[in-house]
C-alpha cells in the first residue's frame, strides 16, 4: 500500500475536457471504522479496498501499537481480532498523525480499557477541538485530561462504562461514534440523540458485525457489553474523493466522466442531490448493496450550473464538499452561499478564510461570513499560485479550480493530498486532456 513520494508543488493546466473511467479510493470513514471494530472482534476480518489515505493507515498503526495483529496489502487489510478485552497497553504515545477520526473513535475504544493511554497527533490535530469527545466519555466514568481548551494530546484512564443517554450539542458523526463504541464495553443501553441525522456508516458496521443497534429518527441506542463478530467487508469508494471530480466533471467542458465503485450511503449523497437541483447531469447506475452500503457508477456530463443558496438543514452533510463547492460557485449562474459552517473553522485548516484567501488570488471575489461564505457567480478565474494550508480538501479544491482558469497554476503544498486520496493527482492526470 506505499504510495511514491508526491512532490509538493503541482502545476495545474486548464482542461479542455474530463474523459475516462476512473475508481477512488475506500471510503476513509468506513475504513476506519472497519479496523477498530475488527480489532475488538473475535477472529479475522478481512477488509477489502481499504482506504489508501495517510488518516487510516493511522489508525492501523495505532491497533498495532495496542497489540493488534494487521496485515497489510495492496489490496486488503486482515486484522486478527483480539476480542473487546484483549487490547494491551501501548508503551509509547498513539500517534493519531493528522486524523480526527482517528482519535476521536479510538478514544470511544480507550475509554473502556483497564489501563491508561495517551493520544497524540500532528500540529493541525492538536489545534482541533476534543471537549466534544472527552465530556461524554467523562460521563461514562472514563477519566481524561487534556492540553488547554480539549486540545490533544488526550490522556486516558479507562475502565468500567456505565450507558448514558446523551443529547448531543452539535452534530458530529465523529462524537456519535465514539459513543457508540464507547457503549460496548459499557453495562445497558446506551442512548444518543442527534440534533441533526449525521453519517451512519457506524451504525451499518456494528449491525453488519453482529451488534444490535436501534436506530428511530435522530436517535441511536446500543446494548452493552457486546461484541462484534469478525467477517469479510467492503469498503465501497470514496464519495468525498468523488465529489472533486464530479465538481470537476460538470465545470470543464466536453467532459464525459464515470465514477466507478462510489459509495451512496443515502448520509452521504447530499452532494448529488444539491448538484442535481443546479442542473447538474449526473446518472447513477449500477446500484447494489455490498457490506450494507450501498455502491455504484456515477456518469458525469459537463453541464450549466445555476449555483443558489445551501440549505442549513444539509451543511452537516455537505461539511466535506465544501470547499470544492464555493469554487463551483464562482462557475455557476447563481454563485454559491452557504451559512452554519462554522465547523469549517476547526479542520485541518480554517477553510473558510483559506477557501477565500485562494478564490481572490485567483481573481474573485468572495465575501467570508463567520460560519459560511458568499461567493458571486459568473465570475472568470485566472491562474495563480496557491496554497494548500496544508489541508488536503483545499489542495484538491484548488486542483479543480486550476482546470477552469485562465492560465496554469502553482499549488504548493500538494503532498497533502495523502491525508485522504494519495492518487489524487495521478487519476487526474489519467483523464484531463
């Protein structure tokens, strides 16, 4: 699964069109999620297409420092379960590296183990918030101290669960998860209520792994202590990864673009339902369901885009997509607006002031609010040099943007990109002509 070394400055060409099938990557949340409930199960768990990405190889790294036996391929990942208790005590640091999903599910594991862990990660994660996390976990009887304000590294005592029922002050698939896996080693029934419905790729694994999870509305409840059973999955592609191309696919004209093998977990296609309603051509084909996920073709056609106003209610489904969003905006009729994203401000970069600070280097304007962005429309973009903050969505936002401007670009800090898609540049390579 090692990738080669990416240089860390790109030049990016204007397009003519997008033409070819192409495959993304597995899905970084379910992959996640397959590793630490294999990890807890009994027996082998074969994951095929596991996530590529810098973030899940993270979380392997940090099962194997807790005694968990992991092969790794270029096509599979097996993990030799050592059951809900068999985890032993790392003697150095978990280095989560650069992934929040890392540390904030593998703490909901931490938080019921009989001895002490500490969690650690690089700059960007230590400036990410983890209150969100530690509070819940506190109210299980795990105790955790942390750096000023809940920033990592996080220091955990775990031991004896007890089931809480927890109404979540904001909407996090991340912090769902984490108590979610927290609530397997603890006694009852452990309830979570959610102000909006999130991503619920945990829940699918848990039911596909054999642990009884309820699921009414907005609310989720897990009976504790269970155990996952070990089986073969697949992780269906990246729709996050797709989304830069899709958003590429409709901009660049002459385009004719198939996804193939993308994730449709009806939490996470509010991207394709938000482009349709622009007059975005895409077709969906070949749908079926493997692991519990749902899985197809996406069939992208270059097309007038009227941009307009996000919905509130969808920017927690859409957190992702966002950045290579407000870029479609500067191309649509309409532009692009969007409200309620202040969770933006707390990722690996401040991507509302990083989105804006590249859109005006490259010509357009862009109004930054303190939880969105107002970006106008018809606007041409021209090429310039841009920064990727060391975010990877900006870096492949930016990319995207690079194809539709006047003029080549210079993306420095593209290495990023490993965080989440190392193959970015070459399958955009493969099918920009």
């Amino acid at each position: 699964m090692a990738q080669q070394p990416l240089p860390d400055t790109q030049l990016i060409r204007p397009a003519k069109g997008l033409a070819g099938s192409i495959r993304m990557p597995g899905d970084k949340s379910i992959s996640h999620r397959y590793a630490l409930l294999g990890a807890i199960a009994e027996g082998t768990t074969e994951i095929h297409n596991f996530a590529s990405s810098a973030d899940c190889q993270s979380t392997l790294d940090c099962l194997a420092k807790l005694g968990v036996p992991i092969e790794r391929r270029p096509d599979r990942v097996t993990i030799q379960g050592v059951g809900p208790r068999g985890l032993r005590a790392s003697p150095t640091a978990l280095d989560a590296g650069n992934s929040g999903s890392t540390m904030r599910l593998l703490s909901g594991i931490l938080a019921g183990q009989p001895f002490r862990s500490i969690l650690t990660g690089d700059a960007s994660l230590s400036r990410r918030p983890m209150k969100r996390i530690i509070d819940p976990l506190t109210q299980m009887g795990a105790r955790i101290s942390s750096a000023d304000g809940g920033l990592p590294p996080l220091d955990i005592q775990g031991g004896q669960l007890k089931p809480i029922c927890y109404e979540m002050p904001i909407a996090s698939a991340q912090v769902k998860s984490a108590i979610l896996l927290a609530g397997l080693f603890a006694e009852g029934v452990t309830e979570i209520r959610e102000p909006l419905a999130t991503r619920d790729h945990t829940e699918i694994a848990l039911e596909q792994m054999g642990v009884d999870v309820e699921r009414r509305r907005r609310t989720v409840t897990v009976r504790g202590p269970a155990q996952p059973a070990a089986k073969a999955l697949y992780t269906p592609g990246d729709i996050s990864s797709a989304a830069f191309f899709i958003v590429a696919g409709l901009l660049v004209p002459d385009s004719n673009l198939v996804i193939q093998n993308v994730g449709l977990n009806p939490t996470r296609t509010a991207i394709l339902d938000v482009l349709a309603s622009m007059g975005g051509q895409i077709n969906v084909l070949n749908v079926q369901t493997i692991s519990g996920e749902l899985v197809g073709d996406l069939h992208v056609q270059s097309s007038r885009l009227q941009g307009g106003d996000l919905p509130v209610e969808l920017i927690p489904r859409l957190i992702d997509e966002l950045p290579v969003l407000a870029v479609l905006g500067t191309q649509a009729e309409r532009g692009l607006a969007f409200r309620g994203a202040a969770e933006l401000r707390v990722k690996e970069s401040d991507r509302i002031k990083t989105v804006a600070q590249n859109l005006r280097r490259m010509g357009a304007q862009v109004e930054e609010l303190e939880d969105g962005l107002i970006v106008p429309g018809r606007q041409p973009l021209r090429g310039a040099e841009l920064d990727s903050y060391g975010d990877h969505r900006i870096a492949m936002a930016f990319a995207v943007a690079g194809l539709v401007a006047d003029g080549s670009s210079i993306l420095h800090g593209s290495r990023c990109v490993n965080i989440s898609f190392p193959e970015f540049f070459a399958t955009l390579n493969q099918v920009a002509e």
